[in-house]
C-alpha cells in the first residue's frame, strides 16, 4: 500500500459481501447452511457458496475484526462493501435463517438491508472516518453518504448504455455516484496465471 501510495496510486479496500463471500475453505461456519433443498442449487450439504449466515453472531465478530485491521492498513478513507450479485435465496431455505428472519418480522428485503446496515456500522465504529462504497445497483442503501460505483461493463460485450439509468436514478435522488470503467479487455482471471505479475 506504501509502495503504491509513493506513486500516487491510491489503494480502496473491498471487503465484498453478502454476494463473492466464498470463505468456505477456511471459514464454513460463517456461510448458510447447505443441509436443506434450496431451488436453484439442487440437494446440498455442508454451506451455500458466497452465502453467509446473518443469524450467525460469530459472522459480525469476523467483519468486526476485518475491517479494524483493514483500517490499520489501508490509510486511504474510503473502503467498500461490495453489495453486489448477492444470492439470498439460501435464506428462504435455512431453517436456522428462516428462524432468525421470522423472530425480526423480516422480509428477504428487510433481510438484506439489515445485513447491509450492521456492515455500516461495523465499518463505522471500526475504521472510525473511513466513507463507505457500495456497488449500484446493491441490495440497499444504507447511509446516504455511500458513495455508490456505477459498473460499465467489460469492453468486450460492446457498447452498453444501461450503467446510465444507474446513474441517473442515484442522482436523481441526490446519491454520490462514481463510474467504474473496465480498462481491461478482457476480465482479470481469464487471463493465463503465467501472464499475470504481482
């Protein structure tokens, strides 16, 4: 990060979740349980893949502890939180997160928003100043102060005019907004790890 800052590099931190939170090979208790059908997953066991579990308290104390070191090592003050291609409907499936949804009267809706607002308040009482980020369209806006990140798409996939109602739509109702532009021609992890340097 100090390497990068000496050049004038400015490096944001991403924490993504709920959707890209694939922490099952070293972290499977925070995910949703996979022990019951679920439509659009077939018979599971063991977890949902990039689902956590919000009715888990042990998975609050984890972002409580990623995002104070996140705060230690990255200076730069704005950190994001991702909120984008989030699949919650394990939620519907999981008995122990029906249990925990039914007990707050909330809906999936409800459900998100929550899991989005303790993400910014955990990111609020961990990192102190840092301004929060959240891709657009995310599953809820938590603050009016997140800055949302309007994706563009991949150049490939040729020209697309759809990020502009994203953007027009958060305006509209007075959001900060940034674009996000591929740069790249092709995403990051198509290319040959013999190519890529650190």
């Amino acid at each position: 990060v100090s390497y990068a800052l000496s050049r004038g590099i400015r490096v944001i931190p991403e924490i993504d979740s709920p959707g890209h939170f694939d922490t099952g090979h070293c972290y499977p208790e925070l995910l949703t349980k996979a022990d019951y059908p679920c439509p659009g997953a077939g018979p599971g066991t063991g977890y949902f893949r990039s689902t956590p579990d919000p009715s888990n308290p042990a998975l609050w104390a984890f972002f409580k502890g990623v995002f104070g070191e996140v705060a230690t090592l990255f200076p730069d003050p704005y950190v994001s939180l991702g909120g984008d291609e989030a699949w919650l409907t394990p939620w519907t499936c999981s008995p122990p997160v029906k249990q925990w949804m039914a007990a707050k009267n909330f809906t999936l809706d409800a459900a998100a928003h929550y899991y989005e607002q303790q993400l910014f308040s955990i990111v609020s009482g961990e990192t102190g100043a840092k301004q929060t980020m959240m891709w657009a369209p995310g599953e809820a806006v938590v603050s009016n102060s997140t800055i949302h990140i309007v994706w563009t798409g991949w150049p490939q996939n040729g020209p697309s005019d759809g990020w502009k109602n994203d953007f027009a739509s958060l305006t509209a109702k007075g959001q900060p907004v940034v674009r996000a532009v591929a740069l790249l021609p092709l995403p990051f992890n198509s290319f040959p790890h013999s190519t890529v340097q650190a």
